[in-house]
C-alpha cells in the first residue's frame, strides 16, 4: 500500500464518520482513529519492527470534487426564518415507510412535533425520524434512498 492510497484511506474514513478503523495484512498493520477535534490520527506498523506515525490531519480536506457540493450546501442554506431538520445519525434515508406507500411528507405540508418526516436505516435497523419543529416544509434536501451523514439537514421548515 503506498502512501497515496493510504491517504485516500483516511480521507474515507475521515468522512464516514467511524471512530476507529483497523485495516490489517501479512505486510503491515493500519489503525485510523477520529478525534472529538476533526483530526485524523493514523498509526502504520510494517511487517518490520518500526513503527510511523503519521501527523495529524485536519477532516476538512476538500478534494477539487467537493467544490460543487459546497455551492450545492450554499444554495440549500435555509432562509433567515426557516429551520432545517437535521439527520441524528448515519445512514440510508427513505422518504416512505415502504415501496408501495406514499411519503411522510411533502413540499407544502405541515408538521408538527412527533411527526414522523422520514426513516433512515442504519445497520439493518430502520429508525423512524419525527419532527422536532412544527411549520410548513419549504423544501426537501436529500434525494430518497441516499446516503446521510450526521447531522446533515434533510428538510427545511418554515416555522408556525
């Protein structure tokens, strides 16, 4: 594994989100931990005794893709009055409980507290997501069946 590769492993891990990854061959051995401080440490122990330790590196990297997604963020920026609905985890994000039912919710529709506004399916496990506001939804931000990380807002509401 050269070191190009060894950062692109970071980066990925960097934004996955996970706490702590552990990559192990006959050759080396690699363990990338995420602190609370959007740093990545990296530890690599070669099939030799040494052992590097790589500096840490801030998480926000932007690689020259990620420009587009950082105008997309700024266009989806809600209005000065307007809350987002943010998602409390990692996961798969699903608009209706099942294939062939209709939506939670749609543009136009009014939501209150406890209102269930989506599912996001994390490790098998579908977790129903209810408003925390109550308000119109203005707009919806992630396309069904995406991938989401924590705390990426997923509707913005106009509050009642």
């Amino acid at each position: 594994m050269d070191i190009k590769e060894i950062q692109n492993l970071i980066r990925f891990v960097a934004k996955s989100g996970a706490s702590e990854v552990k990559l192990e061959t006959d050759d080396f051995k690699i363990t990338i931990r995420t602190g609370k401080e959007e740093e990545v440490r990296t530890q690599i122990v070669a099939a030799a005794p040494q052992m590097v330790q790589a500096a840490p590196q801030p998480q926000a990297q932007p690689a020259p893709a990620a420009a587009p997604a950082e105008q997309k963020a700024e266009e989806t920026a809600p209005a000065g009055n307007q809350i987002t609905i943010n998602s409390p985890m990692i996961g798969t994000f699903y608009r209706r409980p099942s294939p062939d039912k209709d939506v939670f919710v749609k543009v136009g529709d009014v939501v209150k507290p406890g209102d269930v506004v989506c599912i996001i399916e994390a490790m098998k496990l579908f977790n129903e997501i209810e408003s925390e506001v109550s308000g119109k939804v203005v707009k919806v931000l992630v396309d069904d069946q995406s991938p989401v990380e924590y705390d990426q807002p997923l509707f913005v509401v106009e509050p009642a």
